[in-house]
C-alpha cells in the first residue's frame, strides 16, 4: 500500500480539485438559474405586449402602429429564441460541470477508503506487535518464576 503521506497529499489535491470542481458548479448553476429568469422575463413581456396588440386592435389601431406591433413582436421572439439557446448552453454546461464534480469526488473518496483501509492495517501490525510482545513477556516471567 501506498504510504499514509502520499495517501494524504493525494487526498489533499482531490479535495482542493474537488472544491474546485464544486464552485465552478456553482457558478453554472447560477448562470443556468440567470438564464431562466431572462426567458421568463422575455415570454412574460412578449405575453404582455401581444396582449396590448390584441387590445389595441380591438380599440383600433393604424396599419403603421400595426406593423410596428408586428415587428416588436418579431424581435422578441428572436430575442426569445436566442435565450432559449443560451438556456440551452447554461443547462449543458451545468450538466458537464455536475459530471465533473461527481467524478473528483468519486476519487477523492477512493483515495479516503485507501487511506482508512492503510490506517487499519497499520493499526492491525502494531496490535500485533503488542500482542506478541505482550505473549514474549508473559511467557518470560512464566519461564523465570520456576
């Protein structure tokens, strides 16, 4: 087995990859929780605005405030169409980073059991070590009570 101070630099770097790997999740999943706020905004407004259209139609509206309606309408559904590509994207990257996360942390964890499992076979050489010491004593005085 690998010796407990190379175990524990390992384990070390992992964290700090992990740590690493953690914040850049976060920062992805806030960027994602961003993007959805916008797309929301933007249908809400597009809502609203269609909404005046219908209204100022039904009241009466000139071919020219007509078109500008119709035109208005158009750009923010290219502007919803691109926020929907950036959502897109943010969810993909946050997916990646997640991805990326749970496999640092998977090795950080194997390199935790090694060093659990190199400390109890330590533990279990020098329990023993004891014993056969405690048994050489033992037998000693035993041998030197006769």
């Amino acid at each position: 087995m690998a010796s407990l101070s190379a175990l524990d630099t390992l384990i070390d770097l992992a964290q700090r990859e992990c740590d690493a790997a953690a914040k850049r999740l976060g920062a992805a999943l806030k960027a994602a929780e961003e993007c959805e706020a916008k797309l929301t905004m933007l249908l809400g407004y597009r809502d609203d605005y269609a909404m005046r259209l219908d209204a100022a139609q039904v009241a009466g509206i000139t071919p020219m405030a007509y078109r500008n309606f119709v035109a208005f309408l158009g750009k923010l559904d290219n502007a919803i169409n691109g926020q929907r590509e950036v959502t897109k994207h943010a969810h993909h990257k946050s997916a990646v980073e997640k991805t990326s996360w749970q496999t640092s942390e998977r090795k950080r964890l194997s390199y935790r059991t090694l060093s659990e499992r190199a400390a109890a076979e330590t533990l279990r050489i020098e329990n023993k070590r004891d014993q056969k010491q405690v048994d050489e004593f033992a037998a000693r005085k035993a041998f030197y009570k006769r």
